[in-house]
C-alpha cells in the first residue's frame, strides 16, 4: 500500500511530524460528531477488542500502544498530494478501463463483466487479487504490476466524464455489498448494513486482508473528490466496532489508517472524537486529542532545588551559624518541624508522617546526646575559648534545619 518513491524533500520523521489533526488553524472546533447515528455515551459504549498488531486493539491496560510511524507516513504522502512524485504517466489506462476502452490486466476483463457479473459473487471478489487496483486506482502502485498509477491529468478527465463517475460508484456499490453493507444516500455518502450483515460482518471481521482494500478505496474516493463518502464509511466501521461491537478487529485499522485516509482536519477531528468517546479502556487511546496540561500546575519540587545556590537571601540567612546556647533548643524545634510538616501537605499519607516523626525524633536525641558530651568536656578542661563546633554537628544538622524550614515554605504552592 505504501509508496516505495524516494522524497524530493525532507521527509518527516515522526508520527507527530506526519499528523496535522489537533493542530490549531482557521477552521472551527466542532464537539458533535457526525449525525448519521445517534452517538453513544461513555457508558453505553463496549469498544476495542485484542489481537494482532495493526488490524486489533488491547484491553490490557499495562500495555501502551504506540501509534505506526509508517501508517502516518503513508497517510501523510497521500493527503499531501505525493510531493516526491516528479513525473507521471500520461496514457490516462486507468480512465480508458473505465469508459471500457481496455480491458484490465492480465485478467482481460472489462469494467462491464464487473458491474454486471460480479456483485454477489464473494467467492470471486474474495479470491482474485488484481481487479482492485483498476477499480480503485491510486497515484501509487499496488501488489498488480500490471496496473498503472493514476495520474493528476487522469483525475481531471474523470471528474468531467459522467459515465466514469457512473461507472465508479457501482464498483464501490459492489465492494460495499461483499463487506455487507449498502449506499444508503448517493448524495451524502451514508452507508448503512445490508441485509445479508451478520454472514459478511463476520467474514470482513475475520479477512484482515480485505482491511488494506478498504484503505485503498478510501485513498481512491479521497482522489475523485468523494470525501463524504470517505466520511459515511469511516463513521460506519467506527459505529460498528465501538458501539454495535460487530467488527471488534477491524478498530484499530480504522483509527490508525481509515480515519488520516480523510483530508479534513476538522472532520478528522470529528471522528476521534467520536471514537474517544467511546474506547475501551480510554486510557489506551492514543490518537488524540493530545492531553493539556492542567492550568496553575506547579512542578515537582526536587530535593535539589533546595541547594544553597537556589536559595533566597532570606533563605541564607536563616541558615546561618548559631549559638551554642541555642543550638539544641534550635535542634529540638527542628525535630518538631519535620514531624508536623507532613500535616501541611495533603498528599503526604500516614505511613509516611509517622516514618518521618520517628526520624526527627531520633535526630533530637543524638543532637541531645552530642550536646551533653559537649558540655561535660567543656567542664573537665576548662576550656576558656569558645571550641569549635564538631564537623557532623555544624554541616549536617544545620542543613536538615535548613531543609525542613524550606519545604515548610513551599508547601502551599504544591496544593
């Protein structure tokens, strides 16, 4: 499906890069989503399902999906027109099929025998493999070689030729009706379950290759400018997937593939929605829209951020040296502090507050202890200067002081 062209210019080079949907332009944000189905709420809807890799999703919430940096790439060169697309063909093949001018190859069968013969023949739409390329033709190749890229020039014609257009809706009438579905509204696209639904939904929920001839009939609608009808069937395969449950292994195809096939943002936009509003778990969704940080949200304050290089000068000060006198009143008080600081902090829990108590009051009686050795050398030498403070006692119990004075500051911009 992808194209195998090398760029002209700078390639994206992530899926970010590859996705405008929740970017902001001049287009208005619309909440409601399309009006061909009532949409269910959170609750009502049972989406997901759980599988293989690209066509189903995972209910285990341990594990985060990542979305394919190919997908997005793919779907990127397409809305964009090809940009590394320097020359095309101009024997316009693809329009002659269509006006039965030729025959496709190498089968040598004629759009009449398709549009006549075919439609309900699921056996022979399952089986043959290279008549959808000329039904659908692409600006980019497909697995029949025989099969010529569609061209720019080719696009016009077919626009003014209303028997190609005739023609070209009755080939997607026909591919609708082997996955079990009909053109409800020729006008505005809406599809709608054909009557044989339940036979074809579970063949199309069980036939993961007819998924990439989906993506390639929404690609081809989005050339001959039938975007609605882009839009009708997306929705659909949504609806069925999130909220009726009938196509489970068909969402995450139709979110990470299906849903960039459509050139609008702002109906992009509408579908996600739609889709988030209903994906199981919601958590797990990972097409957007891109979550917001929370207004006023204040960052985690780090053990570092309390470094005598990122304090005040309000803040030195009080963490200038002391007196002997009231170095253990000062000690005391700290232990103190610690313990009802935790009190402050709403998110700090119980296990928490008594485990740092117990820590302050362990502090208090080694600073007791020490300060009692301290006095009773200073008797039995009689010293007459004042002695130096011991290392441990000045470094280490001044900066815990120090600390715990900060983070008493700070706790009411954490709440």
């Amino acid at each position: 499906m992808g194209n195998s062209q090398l760029w002209s210019a700078r390639e994206p080079a992530t899926v970010e890069e590859c996705d405008s949907t929740w970017e902001s332009d001049s287009e208005p944000e619309e909440q409601q989503g399309l009006a061909q189905k009532p949409f269910a709420t959170a609750e009502e809807a049972r989406g997901g399902g759980s599988g293989e890799d690209q066509n189903k999703d995972n209910l285990d919430t341990s594990f985060k999906r990542k979305r394919s940096y190919f997908a997005a790439r793919d779907l990127y060169m397409y809305r964009h027109g090809y940009p590394a697309k320097s020359r095309e063909n101009s024997g316009q093949v693809n329009l002659k099929f269509y006006m039965k001018e030729i025959p496709l190859k190498p089968d040598g069968i004629y759009i009449d025998d398709i549009l006549t013969t075919w439609k309900g023949d699921y056996d022979k739409l399952e089986n043959n493999h290279t008549y959808i390329q000329w039904l659908f033709p692409l600006r980019e190749p497909g697995l029949n070689w025989h099969a010529e890229e569609l061209t720019t020039e080719e696009i016009k014609e077919f626009l003014k030729t209303k028997k190609a257009k005739s023609n070209y809706l009755q080939g997607y009438e026909i591919m609708l009706d082997f996955f079990g579905m009909k053109l409800e509204d020729k006008t505005t696209g809406a599809v709608a379950r054909a009557s044989n639904w339940k036979e074809r939904f579970q063949h199309l929920n069980e036939s993961e290759h007819n998924y990439l001839r989906i993506t390639r009939i929404l690609k081809s609608l989005g050339e001959f400018k039938f975007e609605s009808f882009q839009i009708g069937l997306v929705h659909f395969l949504l609806y069925e997937a999130l909220i009726e449950e009938t196509l489970p292994n068909i969402l995450h195809s139709a979110l990470e593939y299906f849903v960039y096939t459509i050139k609008s943002r702002k109906e992009r936009r509408k579908l996600l929605r739609f889709a988030h509003q209903n994906y199981k778990p919601p958590e797990n969704f990972i097409w957007g829209p891109p979550k917001k940080e929370a207004a006023g949200a204040k960052g985690t304050i780090t053990r570092s951020s309390l470094s005598e290089n990122t304090l005040s000068a309000q803040e030195k000060t009080r963490c200038e040296p002391i007196s002997d006198k009231s170095r253990t009143n000062v000690e005391l008080r700290a232990g103190t502090e610690l313990a009802s600081s935790t009190e402050t902090s709403p998110e700090t829990g119980m296990h928490q507050k008594e485990q740092l108590t117990d820590q302050g009051n362990t502090k208090v009686e080694n600073v007791a202890a020490k300060n009692n050795i301290f006095v009773k050398e200073k008797s039995d030498h009689q010293v007459a200067t004042k002695p130096k403070v011991p290392t441990e006692i000045n470094t280490g119990d001044q900066a815990l002081h120090c600390q715990i004075q900060n983070v008493a500051d700070t706790d009411g911009t954490e709440k």
